[in-house]
C-alpha cells in the first residue's frame, strides 16, 4: 500500500470541503470575537462550517465524513513524515510548497486530530445518541478553544484554521491538480 498515493487522491476530495470549513470557522469565530460581527453572521457562518446547507438529516453525516477524512490525512501524513525521516538525506532546503507543508504538518497535526475527533463527538453525540447540549458542551468547548479564555481562543482558532487552509493549499499545489489546470490552460490559449 502507497500511503503516497492514497493521501494524494483523498486530498483534492476532502480539499472544497476543508478549506470551506476552515475558512468558515475562521470567520465566525474572528469575526464575533474581534469584529462584534452579527448573529445573523454567526449563524451563516455556522451553516456553512456544519454542512446544514446540506439538509439537518445529512449534517452528521457531513461532519462524520469530513471529520474521518482529515484523521485519515492526518494518519497517512504521520507515516509519510515517518517515511521521509528514514530516507532523509542532508540535502539543503528550498523554500517551496512542499517544504512549507513539512514544517506545519508535525506542528499542527494535533489541534488538527482534537478539532476532528471533538467536532465528530460533539455532532454525532447529538444527532445520533440524543446526548443533550449540556453533555456535550464540554466538546463544543475543547473543539473552539474555549478552555484558552476569550483572548485567547481566537487566536487558537485563528492559527488552526489558517494552518489548515495552508496545508490545504501547499497540498493541492503538490498534487499537480493546480499545474495540470494552469498548463491545459495555457496550451488551450
């Protein structure tokens, strides 16, 4: 099994999702912390980050899958970087996509698996096992960074959020997609 390749095909399909979702959590949280943006902003915000756009009866579904499929990046990546550091050489570093994603990835690899694992617990925990808002609150809490305080919790989800959609970017950058659009475009002109 090519862990290489199976993180490479799940990427571009997890890619839309995640990157809304990250940018959508950003924004409700940055935006009623820092800007005292509305709740009908929050809410918007909220519907976009939770999939309800989707139908309620599919938004544990949505969180389930996007959830499973961030811990299943998170996996694959864990063994590649185990992978490079065996067949590490001392060669000199550029600065590039690729070296961009080395660094974040063991750094932000656990908030990434503690967002995931307390957004799952937390929808499906009241969606599918009818545990009440106040059983699960302690979920909610962990998954936004509450436990930090209010200064500190919008940085938290600052930095998470913007270290996903920089993974999320590096890594589409690395899987060719955006190069093979740009130069099918180019020899189309």
């Amino acid at each position: 099994m090519d862990l290489r390749k199976i993180h490479r095909k799940i990427a571009p399909i997890l890619f839309i999702p995640l990157l809304l979702t990250a940018f959508t959590g950003v924004a409700y949280r940055i935006g009623r912390s820092w800007f005292g943006l509305s709740k009908e902003f929050g809410n918007f915000m909220m519907l976009l980050h939770e999939g309800r756009f989707l139908g309620q009866s599919l938004v544990p579904f949505y969180v389930l899958l996007l959830g499973l499929g961030l811990l299943g990046m998170i996996v694959s990546g864990i063994a590649l970087i185990k992978q490079r550091k065996k067949a590490a050489t001392s060669k000199t570093l550029k600065l590039n996509e690729r070296t961009l994603h080395r660094v974040i990835a063991p750094i932000a690899f656990l908030p990434f698996t503690i967002s995931a694992i307390t957004g799952i617990s937390y929808r499906l925990g009241k969606a599918w096992f009818g545990l009440s808002g106040d059983q699960v609150d302690f979920l909610l809490k962990i998954h936004q960074g509450s436990y930090l305080g209010s200064t500190f919790r919008p940085i938290y989800v600052l930095l998470v959020g913007v270290s996903l959609i920089a993974m999320l970017l590096t890594g589409i950058q690395m899987s060719g997609i955006v190069r093979k659009r740009r130069s099918l475009t180019l020899d189309n002109s």
